[in-house]
C-alpha cells in the first residue's frame, strides 16, 4: 500500500465532499442529497394484487374492482396499470377469442418458455409488461394496436403482417413506435419486427368467477426492460394489494 489515492476514488470522494458541502447548507440539499441516495426500495416476492379501475358505466369516480366480464375486447384504448413496482407499467389486453398457451422464444438466446395463455371469460384476457424490450419505451408510445387498427402501422410492418397473416393471423399487435418493434400479443408477445430481441415478458393473472375479478401475481419471461430483475429497480407500488388499471389515449 502506498497510501497513494487512485484518480477515480479520487473523484469520488471529491463528489461526496461536495454532496455534503451542498446538504450543509441550511437543509436545502437535503432532499437533493436523499434523492440521489437513497435507494428504491423493492420487493423479495410478488404480491397477489386485485385490479381496479374506474368503471366507465358507473358516475362514481372511484375505482372499484374491475369486472373482467365488462372489460373491452380489442379496445383502441390503451390501458395500463403498474405492478408490482411503480415503475412498471403493464397492458391488459382483452380479445374476442380464446387465447391459447404456448411457447415463446427469446431471439436473443435462443431460450424458450411456456406462455399460459388467456384468463377470464372464454379465456380471452391477458397482460404483459408495457416496457418495450428494445429500449425501454413506454405507453403511449408502445401500444396495443387492434385488428381495426393494423392498416394505420408503418407500411413495412403492413408489408410483414401480410406475409405473417398467411400463417398466423393476427389478433391485433403491440407496437412500439419508437424503433418499430413489433409484438404478437395472442401469442404470448412474441417478436415479430425487430430491432427488439426479446418478447414482452408477461403477467400471470388469476380470474375468480364468483366476482369476476382479476389478480395480477408474477411476471414470467425476460426481465423486465431496465431492471436488475422484475421485483428491483424501483419502489413497489404503495398499495401491494390493490392496483388501478388506467385509460390513456393512443399515440
Ligand atoms: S424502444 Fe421500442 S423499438 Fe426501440
């Protein structure tokens, strides 16, 4: 040992010197100081969550469960709700028809894993994280295109839809306008345009017919675009048991 300081620990011992000179100052900088470190706080398991919204048949403004039964199929909405940290938004999606397990493969290591297929009614409903794989784009940016609404996507991924249709129709796609990944959400989100390498990982929800209700309980598939693993990399949601599906206007 020299007692030499390296350059880089240099450096940061001068910023931690600094952060302290700016948090002396009167209480100002505390919270700046707080902010940049005090870590998120996450979770060691997945919380079983009910989903909530706003009935939109309802004049109360106050979310109440959400009715699986109500929900919209191929809705032109987008709708969200974070789970289980509240950086974490995911879609819930509903079709006209039963969606089928199946298997799903990640492009960028070749593995594969069981989709589960559909919940609810006719088995028609899913969820997957909203969190394009590629680079991290959120909703509305990425978003659930229905069968309507196909036609209106770039014309190269017309062109691509046209040629996968012969195969395997689609059911309506998730798209990220950002660099134009595309999704297949009828088939547990798997990779139809790149530059994406990995499919949305998606969430297994629980449907009770006795009140219609829906639980969100784990993430399955890839991690999570942007985080260490799906339950670190922020703050859980600050109800773990209650989580408000929301509406927002496409992009
Ligand atoms: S972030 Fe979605 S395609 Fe690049």
């Amino acid at each position: 040992m020299t007692g030499e300081v390296d350059p880089s620990r240099r450096g940061f011992l001068k910023a931690v010197v600094g952060l302290s000179a700016v948090a002396a100052v009167g209480g100002l900088g505390k919270g700046v100081v707080q902010n940049l470190i005090t870590p998120s706080v996450g979770l060691t398991s997945f919380p079983e969550t009910l989903l909530y919204w706003n009935d939109p048949s309802l004049p109360s403004s106050a979310p109440v469960p959400l009715k699986a039964s109500q929900f919209e199929a191929e809705s032109p909405s987008v709708w969200i709700y974070y789970y289980p940290l509240s950086d974490e938004p995911n879609f819930i999606i509903r079709f006209k028809e039963s969606v089928p397990p199946t298997k799903v493969t990640i492009d960028a290591t070749g593995v594969s894993y069981p989709f589960t297929g559909g919940v609810g009614p006719g088995n028609s409903i899913v969820s997957y994280s909203a969190i394009c794989q590629h680079l991290g784009c959120i909703p509305p940016v990425i978003h659930y295109y229905p069968p309507s609404q196909e036609s209106t996507l770039p014309s190269n991924v017309v062109s691509v839809l046209k040629t996968y249709n012969q195969t395997k129709p689609t059911h309506g796609v998730v798209h990220c306008n950002c660099h134009g990944s595309t999704y297949d959400p009828f088939r547990g989100a798997g990779i139809i345009t790149h530059p994406t390498q990995s499919p949305l990982p998606f969430v297994t929800l629980k449907y009770d017919p006795l009140t219609d209700n829906l639980y969100a309980k784990k993430l399955t598939g890839p991690v999570v675009f942007g985080h260490p693993s799906d339950l670190t990399g922020g703050n859980a949601i600050s109800n773990l048991g209650k989580t408000t599906v929301t509406k927002l206007a496409a992009s």
